[in-house]
C-alpha cells in the first residue's frame, strides 16, 4: 500500500521523534524514517504518515506505542568487552583511587543506554575478576529507553554475535552453553539492576545520576547536536563530585559542551565536570 506523506508531514515526525527520544534524522535520511515507521502506520490501518503522527502525538495510548516507534528506530547493536581500555581505565585506575579512605562506602556504576545488557554485565564481570565484588557494596544499573532491549537484558542468554571480542576463557568461566545460546552465571546477572530511562527525561537522569561512574556509550552517534547539548547538560546539572563520564571513543562532547573537560586515564579517554577536577 502506497502511504500519503502529506506536505511536511516527515519533519513533523522527525521533530516529535527527536523530542521524545533523543535519535535524529538528518535531512537526506528521512526517506529512511518514514520506511521504518511505514509498518506501523499500516498496522493500524491508516493511509497517511499525517494520522499515525497525531496518534503518537494526543492518542490517550501513544504510550503504547512509542515502544514500538523505539524499537523500530533504534539501534541496540553491542557485545561484550567493547572498548575496554575504558574498562580497565575505570574497573583497574579510577576504582582503587575513588575507594582509597572512603571506609567501605557503596559504589554505584551506571550504564545509561545497556541495550541488550552487554556493557553492564562487561563491567560486571571486569569487578569480579578483580575481586572488587569482596570488598566494597557495589551498585550496577543498567537502563535503556527501550523496553525490548531490556527483556532480553533481562533474559540473560546471549547469541554468539555477543562474544566476538570477549576471551573465550572468560566466556567458558562466567557463561554457560543453553541451546545455540549461552546463559550468564545467574549470581553476576543479578548483579545487575535493569530498568528503563529515557536520556531525554531529566527526571529520568536525575534518578540514576548520582554516580561516581557513568557510561554513555554509543547512543549520541544516534543524537543531533542540540540534543547531546541538552542530555550533557542534564548529567552536568546531576552528577556528584568526583563523576566520571564515558562515552563511546568516536563520539566527542568538545563541540558540545564546555561543562564536561577531557582527561587520559590509562589508554582511555575520561570526561569530569570541569569545576570537579582534581
Ligand atoms: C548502539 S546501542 C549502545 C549500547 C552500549 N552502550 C554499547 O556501547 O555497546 C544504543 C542504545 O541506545 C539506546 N537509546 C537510544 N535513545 C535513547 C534514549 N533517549 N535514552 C536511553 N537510551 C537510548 C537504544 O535503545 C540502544 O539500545
């Protein structure tokens, strides 16, 4: 079925897509919006982009069905041991140095867009190797805007598109054989505490904020701009003294924002609000 696109109706969409989810379309990748959103607009009947964009702006349910736009549109691509020089910078450097003479105090890690849940659970097994898990209480939250994403966060079993980068004696100590898939030891999925935030909502942010350690990795590719601008400034506006930052090694917050000031940790690359540095 051929759908209507009536005049402007594609920016409409981009805009109120932007605004609720962070991911943007550039100009000359709205054909490739449209072509995502095209089976759900079939999927309810309707004949033009114009109706399906006033159910997901005033329709009672629209809640409903932003999940469907967010798994649509999205990109949940990951694995585990993915840019773990930022890992070790983190689990090896910066963890020691925060722990020094804060007599035991609990410890909370954030992984801000987990998708499938990869990156909390490297960082989960990156502690227990170290044997951080013995000495201090350890927090580790991993959230996501989509709620597809983290039922199979939450499932545990992995594919073995997963393990291209992980050792494979890390794979046979920490995951067992389940079909065509491997199970997660259960004691380090549970290590784990999942739940959804949109890094859109301050409200959401706010919730998670308050942690020495946050990664944000691989999600402002998706971002323009203006929209990373806001987010940074919801984490500077959130975050405690010391909080570290990591994004993913090709993205970049300079251009973005003068809050946040770039350090070398290790073979990594760190950013602290500029007014916490040491
Ligand atoms: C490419 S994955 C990155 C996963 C992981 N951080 C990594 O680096 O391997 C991007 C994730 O960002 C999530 N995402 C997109 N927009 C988001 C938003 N507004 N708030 C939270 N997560 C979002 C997507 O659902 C997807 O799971």
């Amino acid at each position: 079925m051929e759908l209507l696109i009536p005049r402007g109706t594609e920016i409409l969409l981009r805009d109120l897509v932007q605004e609720r989810t962070g991911i943007y379309y550039d100009q000359d990748k709205l054909s490739l919006l449209l072509e995502k959103l095209s089976p759900l607009v079939i999927d309810h009947g309707f004949h033009s982009f114009l109706d399906y964009y006033y159910l997901l702006k005033y329709d009672e349910h629209a809640a409903d069905e932003w999940r469907l736009v967010i798994d649509a549109i999205s990109v949940q691509e990951t694995f585990f041991w993915r840019e773990m020089d930022q890992v070790h910078a983190l689990v090896d450097i910066l963890l020691p140095k925060w722990a020094a003479n804060r007599n035991g105090q609990s410890l909370r890690i954030w992984s801000a867009a987990c998708a499938t849940g990869e990156e909390p659970l490297t960082i989960a097994i990156a502690l227990a190797q170290a044997g951080w898990f013995e000495r201090i209480p350890i927090e580790i939250y991993g959230t996501d805007v989509s709620f597809a994403a983290l039922n199979k966060a939450r499932a545990g079993l992995f594919r073995d598109r997963a393990f291209r980068n992980l050792p494979s004696a890390v794979r046979e100590k920490y995951f067992t054989k389940e079909g065509d898939a491997w199970r997660i030891d259960p004691q380090l999925h549970a290590r784990v505490n999942w739940d959804r935030a949109n890094l859109v909502n301050r409200e959401d942010v706010a919730r998670f904020a308050e942690a020495p350690f946050i990664l944000c990795r691989n999600v402002f590719i998706y971002f323009s701009s203006d929209m990373i601008r806001r987010v940074v400034r919801t984490f500077a506006d959130y975050i405690i003294d010391p909080a570290y930052l990591f994004v993913g090694i090709s993205e970049s917050l300079m251009k973005v924002s003068n809050d946040f000031e770039l350090t070398d940790v290790g073979r990594a690359f760190v950013y602290q609000r500029r007014d916490f540095c040491d």
